[in-house]
C-alpha cells in the first residue's frame, strides 16, 4: 500500500531540528515524503552576514531535503516573521491546491497523512503556530472529500522534558502529557544521519548545535498527538 505524507512547516529547519528521525523511517520505508515550508527563514540568524539569506537557507533546506529522500520540496513564499491569521487562510488554500495536485493520481488505497509542528509553536513562536494551523485548515478542507487522507501527527515535546512553560524567550507552554503523546517514534540508530540533516542548515548552526548537544542520547526519538 502506497503512503505519502506532506511535512508542513513554517521554516526550513524545522523539520530537520524536529521529526527528520521519523521522516527518515518513512522514506527509508518506501513513503513518498512532499515538503513544505511557508517561510524561508530570512529572519533566521545570520553569523556570515549572508547579504541574500533567504536564499541560502533555501538552498540548506533543499540539501538537507535530499538526505531525508524527499519526493518534492515546495516553498509558499512568505516572509519569515510575519505570519497571521490572513496569512493562514492563504497557506491552507495553497496547501489544498498543491497537494491536490500531487495525489489526483494516487490510487484509492493510497493512505495520505500530514506532519507539522504542535499547535502551541512548540517553542510559541507564531510563524509556527499560523503553519501548523494552516496545515490543519488544509486538512480538513481535503478530508472532506478524501477518505484517502487518514491523520495530522503534530510533533511535540513530551512533559518530562518541560514541565513548566518557559518564558526564557517566547512563551513556551509545559510539554504535552503522556495521555496527549499519541505516538513516539525511536530513530536513535539514525542519530548520524539526523546530526548530517542537521548540519546541512549551516546559517542556524548555534540552534543546531544546541539542540544537539540538549538532546543528547534521546536525539532521534520523536513525539506526535494525533488528529484524525
């Protein structure tokens, strides 16, 4: 049975810094993986002083796209930072339209899911937010006339590891509980592939790093609630 899955997001590491374990299981297993990301992180740092950012980050992204063995990688065209609710609306059309076109020849046992970030931002930022949004909107609307779309898993952080919100920069709301993970994933044998994914995003290195060296042995495992 064919899968094929949309991995929404609002900017071009969040899926290589998030479930580029997971994502690796699905390719590595036959799944046909599509990305999609709203913003090319523009107003990412920038320790170069790339005067063109945008574009390198979109040239990381493609990079860090091809180890994770995507079909197809879509950018919506969007400025980092400046997400909102107008924008969500014009996101989730652009998502129908463009997953509509990548499955209209897809059989009827084909079993289509997406993947995006929490609904709280995970981190609260609000680019993740309106994507992760944008991605559910989407959902629904092609659900509705799709049995063939079957779930959204939206990766999250599980409540061991944040117990209380962390106002440190945005506001981070507390991990989701056991009773909220609907699924985790252990892709901790790929930890060298996930580092090499990681890696590719050179402009974001200090968030990379970072988020390795936090991680530690856990990096690899990957938590989702689940929408149907």
């Amino acid at each position: 049975m064919k899968k094929i899955i949309f991995g929404i997001f609002a900017h071009p590491d969040d899926e290589a810094f998030g479930p580029s374990g997971t994502l690796l299981i699905e390719t590595r297993s036959g799944t046909e993986l599509h990305l999609i990301t709203l913003t090319i992180g523009d107003a990412g740092t920038n320790p170069d002083n790339h005067s063109d950012l945008g574009d390198v980050r979109l040239k990381e992204w493609q990079t860090a796209g091809q180890l994770m063995g995507a079909s197809s990688m879509h950018f919506l065209g969007y400025l980092d930072g400046q997400l909102n609710n107008e924008t969500m609306i014009e996101a989730g059309h652009k998502i129908v339209e463009l997953v509509t076109d990548v499955i209209k020849s897809a059989d009827k046992d084909t079993v289509i899911e997406f993947m995006t970030s929490d609904l709280n931002g995970i981190s609260g930022h609000i680019d993740h937010i309106v994507a992760a949004r944008a991605a559910c909107w989407a959902f629904y609307r092609l659900k509705a006339n799709d049995k063939r779309l079957t779930r959204i898993r939206l990766t999250c952080v599980q409540r061991d590891a944040l117990p209380t919100a962390n106002t440190n920069w945005l506001y981070m709301e507390p991990g989701r509980t056991e009773e909220e993970i609907g699924e985790a994933i252990d892709a901790r044998h790929l930890r060298d592939d996930i580092i090499a994914i990681m890696r590719t995003h050179h402009t974001q290195r200090g968030d990379g790093e970072s988020h390795i060296e936090r991680r530690g042995d856990s990096l690899g495992i990957n938590y989702f609630t689940i929408k149907t």
